[in-house]
C-alpha cells in the first residue's frame, strides 16, 4: 500500500547563519556572554545607533504593540519621597540617642543640626533621579551617584561636625584622610561590582539586536546576578520560541506552495482532455460512435474535477474547525460491515479477500456515522488498490479505557520509510506515484485524519512487518447508568 488516491470522494492522500538573515537549523549558535573586565561587551556587536529600533516598528498584523513602559513620575515618585525622609528620621534616632546619653539635650541639638542637612542633602539628589527629573543615561552613572552621595555625605558630615564641635585640626585632617581613603577603595570596589551587571546587560542588548537583524541561533549568556540570568534565560526563551514559529511559517509556506502546484497539475490533466474533446466534437471531427464515447469521457473528467473540488473544499472546512455535523452513537460492527458491502464488487474485481473482523459485543462508537464511513472507505480503498491479486484487506477493532481503535490492514507492498511521515499531508504521493500519474487528487488520507482528529482521536501507521496497517481512534459512545 502505497499513498496515493482514486477519483471518487473516498480517495486518499496520501552552515553558519548570514549575520543578514534565518540560521539555517544546522548553523553555529551565536553565544552572548558578558565580557571580562576591558574586553568587548559580547562576540555579536549591537546594531549601530542609527538603525531600526525595535521598540519602534511597525506593530504586527494582527493588531497594536503594548508598550511596557515605567510607571509615572507621580503618586509612586511623592510616595517614595515620603518614605525616604521616613528613613532619615529613622536613622536619626539612634543618633540622637547616644548623644543624649553623652551630652544630654544640646548633644541632640548638635547632632541633629550635622546630620539632617547632610542626609537631606544627600537623599535630594537620588530622589530626583528615581522620580526621573535628574537624567542619568547609563546604569554605571546611577551606580556612581549613589557611591558618590554615600561617601560625599559621610566626608561633610566629618567635616561639619570638626568645626561644630571646635575638633583639634590634626584630628579632623586625620578623619577626612581616612574617608577619603575609604572612598577611593569604595568607588573601586563599586567599580568592580557594576561591572559584572553591565556587562550581562551589554551582552543581553547584544543578543536583542542580533536577533533585530534577523539571526535566530544567538544564546544570551548571564552570570552576575540571579535577576539578570532569569532575564538571560526569557531573552532565550524568546528567541528559541520565535525560531519555531518562523520554522513553522516557513514549513505552512511549502506545504503551501505544493499544495497550489498538485491542485494545479491534477486539474491541468482532465481541463486538457476536455478541451480536446469538446474541440474534436465542435468541429465534427469524429463519427456518432466515437462522440458518444468522448461525451462519456467528458462526464467522467467532470466528475473527476467535481470530486476533487468537493474533496478540496471539505478539507478546508476541517482544517478551519468548520465542523457542523452532529453526533451520535455509532454501532461499528455494522457500520463496518456495511462500508465492506459497498465495496465487495471492487474487491472481487481486483481478486482482493476482504475480511471485518470485530468481536461480538463490541461497544459503540461516539461520532458522527456518515463521516466514520467516510473515514472507512477512504482508508478500504486505498488498500485494496495497493493490495496485488490474492492478497487481502482486514478491518479490526478493540475497545480499551473509554476509547474505541480500529485498524486497516493490507498484505500489499507497503509504504517506504521515507514516505511515512508525510502520508496524511494532503495531495502527497510517495514511492513510484511521486510523479502523479496515478488516479485520485492524494486528499483521502488528509480527510480521513481530519474527521479523526474532529472527532477527537488520532491516526497513524501501525508498525507492520509486511504490508500496511492504519490505525485510528474514536471515542466509546458513554453508557447510561
């Protein structure tokens, strides 16, 4: 049994990646990996400043592009400067209490006076820039302030409190050497710190803009903070998942493409015939003989484009979940003993045993019964045609956890590894009819499949040592209590 189809309606179907474009599926993955210290950012460098931004194409197709954009500088900025001046008074208090344990009340007086001008001071700066008024254009900038802010305001506060409290100036130089000490090792430690961060961020931006330029086998790496490496992984994610879908756009645009050419060659050859045909009699060409044979000829032609137009359109219609049929418990012994009937006087043509062999008692089916028959003599007939003299074709059944299988057997040559996967695309022809010069438009697995799966099962080919076995799954019709 090999898959191609009759003419009637129960026919069968039966290198490295351009740095321009798609990678093909054997292509090296460009890895994105944080640079070390005074290295490059990444082995993909961004886009230049000038080219096409993401975030500002053209939205897709199928509707407007969400925009995730940081919340307004409104109620979260007033509310955040409530809480920082709530953590000023904070860190106030365990001040204000040594010193009044040391001075008394002129000792808070003094203190007080030292560091809330420093801390508000300090605290103004980074207030504007969370509230988005001060610009900072790199992260590193942030970063900087916030050391600088730290430090600036524990050097004022030394030196503030030096001339307050009248501190010997050998003393208050000494204090001011050792904070500027502290300050120089802290910005170098800072330094250190950020640029771990910034780096996963350039190597993440890196793999963003490789993926703008279309490649599709770039992996971002990230290793300086658990935040950034969960954003390395969506970033992948993302990437991995957009692959697919133009994999599968690309795989729906051959099938596509094929489609259009079989559609195209199985209605060229009964058009040409007709054409001659109705030539040769316009013109008076042959005797009266001869015409009524060609207008036989003529009526089969345009049954053969009815068929394959019926075939097409049904097709469709399953495809796009169109399905308005209504369902209904199905007795299969005798509907397969039925569908057997319809096709003894093909089998006893072709010299082919045909054989049903249901157990008694088998439960019923849940489905629709002309559809199922439609299912049956697709799948009977391409198996008898496929079937030599002698041979035979055997329909059988078993039900198990709620779900009915049926099998298709033949003792004909069967269907070549190759072609296996590709016997339910519709209009595919493998093995010696890959050139379709055999009967039938190669729709009749393609429907049987999609009744199937309409129905809620699935279909397949059976592992056979010999011939070829098809088997499909229906739901048990449920039994009343």
């Amino acid at each position: 049994m090999t898959p191609s189809a009759p003419t009637t309606p129960a026919d069968t179907a039966g290198g490295p990646a351009s740095a321009g474009g798609p990678a093909s599926a054997g292509g090296p993955v460009s890895a994105v990996r944080p640079a070390s210290a005074g290295g490059p950012v990444s082995a993909v460098r961004p886009a230049p400043a000038g080219g096409p931004a993401s975030a500002g194409g053209p939205a897709s197709a199928g509707g407007p592009v969400s925009a995730v954009r940081p919340a307004p500088a409104g109620g979260p900025a007033r509310r955040s400067g409530w809480v920082s001046l709530a953590v000023l008074l904070a860190a106030l208090v365990p001040a204000c209490a040594i010193m009044a344990a040391l001075g008394g009340a002129h000792g808070v007086l003094q203190i007080a006076e030292i560091l809330l001008p420093v801390g508000l001071l300090a605290l103004a700066p980074a207030q504007l820039a969370a509230a988005g008024r001060l610009r900072l254009p790199t992260l590193r900038h942030r970063f900087q302030l916030g050391v600088a802010l730290a430090l600036g305001q524990l050097l004022a506060a030394v030196v503030i409190g030096a001339a307050v409290m009248f501190v010997a100036p050998h003393d208050a130089w000494m204090t001011i050497a050792i904070v500027l000490f502290a300050a120089v090792v802290a910005a170098r430690a800072a330094q250190l710190l950020l640029a771990g961060v910034v780096g996963d961020i350039g190597s993440i931006r890196a793999g963003l803009h490789a993926l703008e330029r279309g490649e599709r086998r770039v992996h971002v790496a990230a290793d300086s903070g658990r935040e950034l490496e969960d954003l390395a992984g969506t970033a992948n994610r993302m990437i991995q998942a957009l692959g697919a879908e133009e994999r599968a756009r690309d795989a729906a645009d051959a099938a596509r493409r094929q489609v259009i050419a079989a559609v195209s060659h199985d209605l060229r050859t009964p058009l040409s015939a007709l054409r001659l045909l109705a030539e040769a009699l316009a013109d008076d060409l042959v005797d009266a003989a001869t015409s009524r044979r060609y207008i036989d000829t003529l009526a089969a032609n345009v049954r053969t484009l009815g068929t394959l137009v019926d075939d097409l359109f049904e097709l469709a219609c399953l495809d796009a979940g169109e399905v308005a049929w209504s369902t209904d418990t199905v007795d299969l012994v005798a509907l397969v003993g039925e569908t057997c009937e319809l096709l003894r006087p093909a089998t006893d043509a072709a010299r082919v045993a045909l054989r049903a062999e249901l157990p008694p008692g088998l439960v019923a089916a849940e489905g629709n019964p002309e559809k199922l028959r439609r299912v049956l003599l697709n799948l009977l007939q391409n198996a008898i045609r496929h079937t030599p003299p002698d041979g035979s074709v055997a329909v059988s059944a078993s039900a198990a956890d709620g779900t009915l299988q049926v099998e298709v057997a033949d003792t004909g040559p069967g269907i070549a590894e190759a072609d296996r996967p590709h016997v339910f695309e519709p209009f595919y022809r493998g093995g010696d009819d890959a050139a379709r010069s055999g009967p039938g438009g190669g729709l009749g697995l393609a429907i049987a499949r999609a009744i199937v799966e309409a129905h809620g099962g699935r279909i397949w080919l059976a592992p056979s040592a010999g011939g070829t076995r098809v088997s499909f799954t229906l739901p048990a019709a449920q039994v009343e209590a």
